[in-house]
C-alpha cells in the first residue's frame, strides 16, 4: 500500500496541490511511516475489484472488517458486497469531519 502512495504522489495534480500546501512527497511518505505499521497482505476476499490496483485495499479492509474511505467508483461499486462481509465502504464526501 505503501507503495500504491508512492505511485499516486506523483501524479501531476496531486503534487501540484503538495506544493501548494507547502510540502513534498517526502514529506507525506515520512508522515505515513511514522503512523502505520506494516502488516502480511490480507488474503484474497471473495469481493473482487474491477481496479487490480485497489484489490490490496478491499482485501485488508475485510480481513480486519474495517471501513473503507474512498471515492473511487470502482471500489464505491462493492459497497453492498463489503456491507456483507462486515466492512463499509464511505465515500469521501460521506466522511465529512
């Protein structure tokens, strides 16, 4: 997953908007170090996602039965599925704090 951040950092609006905020993919990649702690890769979910690139997520979010926060419709698509199995999925502008 760490990885998948990686990969998205640098796409051209999202480091466009890093900058400016006044900070780096470094930046963000060390944040993300700090708070979280690798864990296995979940195993394969009977929840298939259209997206391969997303799969890692659905499968983590079942494993632990966790929410899942996200706006992209592939994985917005398996909401009833996850709902199911014990995980939710909430789309950005539905976790509004």
């Amino acid at each position: 997953m760490r990885n998948e951040l990686e990969r998205v950092l640098t796409y051209l609006h999202i480091s466009e908007r890093l900058a400016c905020g006044g900070t780096s993919a470094t930046h963000v990649l060390a944040q993300y170090d700090a708070r979280t702690q690798a864990v296995d890769a979940a195993p394969r979910s009977s929840s298939v996602c259209k997206d391969p690139d997303d799969q890692m997520f659905i499968d983590l979010a079942v494993q632990h039965r966790a929410v899942l926060i996200s706006k992209d419709r592939a994985v917005l698509a398996l909401k009833r599925k996850l709902a199911v199995v014990g995980s939710d999925v909430l789309c950005t502008h539905e976790f509004a704090g």
